[in-house]
C-alpha cells in the first residue's frame, strides 16, 4: 500500500509536500506540557491553533482543578461578596475577543542585537528571528465588569486584585532586578479600576470555540487585551477590589521597566504593548530571483488597531506604504504585503507600522530586564 503522508487518521490534509508546523515543547517531572513555543511566524490566518498557542507559567504550573469542584470568590469593596462557579458566570450576559497575546519577554535579545548597533552577536541567529511567545486567540466569557456590577461596586475601589491557584517560589528567570524574592506566592495583578472595567476585558472559560484547556488557564482566567500577557492571569480563583494598589511581586518587583542602578520604587510596571512589525516573508539570508515580489508580514499594538504599514528595500532610505489586509480589528494583529519590483543585488529590508493612537515604533527603550521589545530589525537578503 503506498504511503501518503497527507494522511492524517481519517483526515485528508492535503498539501504533501508541506510539513505542519511544530510547536517547541518542554514537559514538566509529570510528563505534561508545562513550556511550549508557537510557531506563528509559519502560520496563515490570524488565530493562532490551540494546539500551537504558546504557554508559559510563571510558577509551578498547578493540578486542574474540575470545573464542578472550582467557584470564583469576588470579595473586598464590594456590596455582596459572592462565590460563582462556572454555570453563574455562564447564565451572565458574555463577550467575545480577539485579541494578541505577547509575553513581555518576546524576541528580548533583539534589545542587545540593535544596542550594540546593529553587530550580530555570534550566537544571534536573525534566520530564526522570532522566540515563539507570541499568540493570537478568540475568548469567549463575561466582562469583568458585569461580574463587579453584579457584586455592588463601593466607592473609592482603586484595583481589582486577580489571584490564580498557581504558587510557588519564582524560578531564576523572574526574578530580574528584584530586592527579594518571596519562598511562595501566587500569581496574582492588581488591575487598575479602569482597565478592570473596560468593556473587553473578560472572564474567560473559552478559547477558539472550545473550553479552555489546563494549560491556557482553565477553568476561568482573566484576558486584558492590549496589555502585555502576564496581566492575563490564569487559572482564577479570587477577585479582590481593593482601595489600594498593592505591591505585588509580579508588579511592583517583576514585569517592570527600569535601569539596572534604578531605585525599584521609581520603576514603572509593565502595562500597554508596545507597537509591533516583522517580516515574515523573505526570511533574514534568503536568496530570491528579480521581478516581482512580495514582501509580507505581520503587525499589531497595545493601543488600538494598526493604521498603517511602511517597508524599506534599502535599509530604511526611502519607505513605501504596505497594503493592509482585512479584517483589521482592535486588538489582533492585521497581515500586510508590498510588492517590490526586486532588482540584483543585496537589500536590506525593513518595515514600521503605526497605531491608531499614532504611536509608531519603537516605543519601547531598553531596559534591565528586557522587556516589550517592539524595535524595528533589518532583514537582509540576496536578489539574483
């Protein structure tokens, strides 16, 4: 019988001569996915496939906890405290978002790579440019301020505090620049009162059609779109309004901006992404044949739909306006493409994107713990 490997169980692929795109894994003592690295530079679409999204715990990841032995406690400044398990938040009026998620850490050895002028470290490969943590997903639950009106919001609230079921002591990578470094703590963000009550920001039990899996935060986690992914708590069991914005570890000591000889209390905590754009499409030392091309990729921001696209052929001399595809949404990356008449020779491509608050790149200095790169990197290649 001769082999096809389109064939995959009862479902004809197709495309045999392309390879799926494969996720970077890393598993935890148990066996289980607990580290895992998207693909999406080789990706299609705009939604990110479940099974490829990346994950990332800040903490041990926890056991699931069953849907029907789980309730979400929303108590502080509140009228009523109450205890919701996942059927009330269902019978709640819902919302769906779309949106990108990025983790603060993304493509963090570019800030170095463009520092240093632009001088390739030698174990800087701009080949595989990207590092994976990045993710576009639909979420379906209930705003988080449907769940505070029902509660009775007192006043004078300051912050709505976000605790998962996730603890443990914060591995060598997070703890940065920090003054202490606490033996257990849960994952928790105290969300300004503003953000907490913006209308798409959402309780989520949902993730592109489907439940949410472990993984991704189930049974209920928070999604704050715009903002950089740790503000995206996972795996909820308390909300707390408060009159206060408490300093939490994960705020006040990690995820912040600042120079390494700051004082921690002058640092700014991480909030808004910045403005992103990169280019899928030639890759970094592709050799392309002249006449017509595409250039091609993707941008998105923290603060609004992406307005525009700009892309140089010539180092960033002269810049050209890139077609913008539809649907282009408020907080999911859009796809652009340029086509360039490519004439013989080595080019260096470049492209900027700008927002709907006309924010452009970059926004984001370098900082001690290197987060929310959004720099603009040069992509070289051959024609001929």
């Amino acid at each position: 019988m001769t082999s096809h490997p389109e064939l995959e169980g009862e479902w004809l692929m197709g495309w045999p001569d392309r390879k799926r795109a494969q996720p970077l894994q890393r598993n935890d003592a148990e066996g289980r996915v607990a580290y895992q690295r998207s693909p999406w530079a080789e990706l299609q679409g705009l939604i990110t496939p479940t099974d490829l999204r990346y994950v990332v715990a800040q903490l041990q990841m926890p056991d699931p906890v069953h849907p029907d032995d789980w309730s979400l406690t929303v108590e502080g400044e509140v009228e009523r405290t109450m205890q919701l398990d996942l059927d009330a938040l269902r019978r709640l009026p819902g919302r769906t978002v779309r949106v990108v998620h990025e983790c603060s850490g993304t493509d963090a050895d570019f800030f170095d790579y463009l520092r240093e002028g632009g001088d390739r470290p030698s174990q800087f490969d701009l080949t595989q440019p990207h590092t994976g943590q990045t993710s576009a997903g639909e979420f379906t639950g209930v705003p988080l301020a449907t769940v505070i009106e029902e509660a009775g919001l007192k006043p004078g609230a300051v912050s709505v505090l976000a605790r998962g079921f996730d603890h443990g002591t914060p591995g060598e990578f997070a703890t940065g620049a920090a003054r202490y470094v606490p033996e257990d703590v849960h994952f928790e963000k105290a969300l300004p009162l503003e953000q907490a009550l913006h209308p798409d920001t959402v309780l989520a039990w949902a993730l592109n059609g489907e439940y949410l899996r472990h993984v991704h935060g189930a049974p209920l986690r928070l999604i704050v779109p715009g903002w950089s992914g740790n503000w995206s708590v996972k795996w909820l069991e308390t909300l707390q309004v408060r009159r206060d914005m408490p300093p939490l570890y994960y705020q006040s000591e990690y995820f912040v901006y600042g120079d390494e000889d700051d004082d921690n209390d002058e640092r700014e905590m991480i909030t808004t992404m910045g403005v992103r754009c990169v280019i899928l499409a030639p890759r970094h030392g592709d050799a392309i044949s002249p006449g017509t091309q595409a250039i091609r990729g993707l941008a998105w921001s923290g603060g609004g739909r992406i307005e525009r696209v700009e892309v140089s052929v010539d180092g960033g001399e002269h810049w050209d306006d890139a077609h913008l595809e539809e649907p282009r949404e408020q907080w999911l990356w859009v796809r652009w493409s340029h086509r360039w008449q490519a004439e013989a020779g080595t080019h260096t491509l470049m492209a900027r994107a700008t927002d709907a608050q006309g924010r452009a790149q970059p926004q984001t200095p370098w900082n001690y713990l290197r987060k929310n790169f959004d720099g603009i990197v040069p992509v070289e290649i051959e024609v001929g």
